[in-house]
C-alpha cells in the first residue's frame, strides 16, 4: 500500500489511508504515511488505537459522512478484500485488489496461483496481483489459500519444538 500511496501523492491525489490490524502493536507504517500528507485512519478490533472494529465498518462510515472516492484499493488478507469488495459494490466504487495467493514458481507454469476473475482463470504471478475486486471469486481463492493450512500448522508446532530451522 505505502509505495501506492506514495505515487499518488506524488501526483497530488488526495488519499485517505485506512490501516486496520487487530490491537495497537500491530499498527504498521503510521508515521510514513501521514508524512505523504494524506489522512490516515487507525481501526483495532480491540479499540486500542482509533476506530474499533472493521476496516468495512470504518469505510462504510465515512461513505454514509458524505465523503466520496473515485476507487478504493485494498491490500491485506483475503477475508477483509472479500468484504471490501462486497461493501464497495453496493456504492458502485471501482476497487483494485491485491491478491496473496500462494506461489510456488512465480511463472505462471505450476498454476499454485491459479485465481478466477470474472470467470476467467487468472495466475496472481504474472497476471495480478493486482485485479478488479469485484470480479475476483474470493470464495474460491480463500478455499485455495487454505489448502496447506493443516500442513502449516503442523510445520508451525514443528518448528517451535525443535531447533531444526
Ligand atoms: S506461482 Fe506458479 S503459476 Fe503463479
């Protein structure tokens, strides 16, 4: 997001910045973007710095203050792209997403990426990451995220145990 952020500004667009992370300590990046002179919002799941609650429940509220954007560009995990996908469609916003679909060759040969946008099969790799949000299958591309999640959790447990990494 930051280098995003940072071209924009560049090109005198006005940006309002939204980092949501799920306590104050997690909070990245703050001072870097508020140098760039564009208004940075804080949501915490917690409340312990800024907004409490969502990145969509933060947006939806400064849509319904009246206050407009040409595109909305969200970066971070899926399960959030996927809600501010559904929320901006209902305000017809455009949204750029960038997807973190597992790799594995970065070619666009072994498929590991493999995303559906528009109904189309995509390749995050070479294709994206960056996509139109409102046509990426976020259902299908969380269920694809997910497919080692017991292979890391076990690695996980592994490497807290021994001292073989
Ligand atoms: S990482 Fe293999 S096709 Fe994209």
């Amino acid at each position: 997001m930051y280098p995003q952020v940072k071209y924009l500004r560049e090109k005198g667009v006005e940006c309002d910045v939204i980092i949501g992370a799920r306590n104050k300590d997690l909070v990245i990046l703050r001072d870097e973007l508020e140098v760039l002179g564009c208004r940075v919002y804080i949501t915490t799941d917690d409340g312990s710095l800024g907004f409490k609650g969502r990145v969509t429940d933060l947006i939806k509220k400064l849509l319904e203050e009246g206050n407009k954007y040409d595109e909305v560009v969200a970066i971070g995990p899926m399960i959030m792209m996927k809600f501010v996908c559904l929320l901006t469609k209902e305000y017809n916003i455009k949204t750029t997403v960038s997807l973190n679909s597992i790799m594995v060759d970065g070619t666009g040969m072994c498929g590991a990426c493999r995303v559906t946008v528009g109904g189309e099969t995509k390749f995050t790799c070479t294709d994206g990451p960056e996509f139109n949000g409102h046509l990426v299958d976020f259902d299908e591309a969380i269920n694809r995220q997910n497919m080692f999640r017991d292979e890391e959790v076990r690695r996980l447990h592994h490497s807290k145990e021994c001292s073989c990494f």
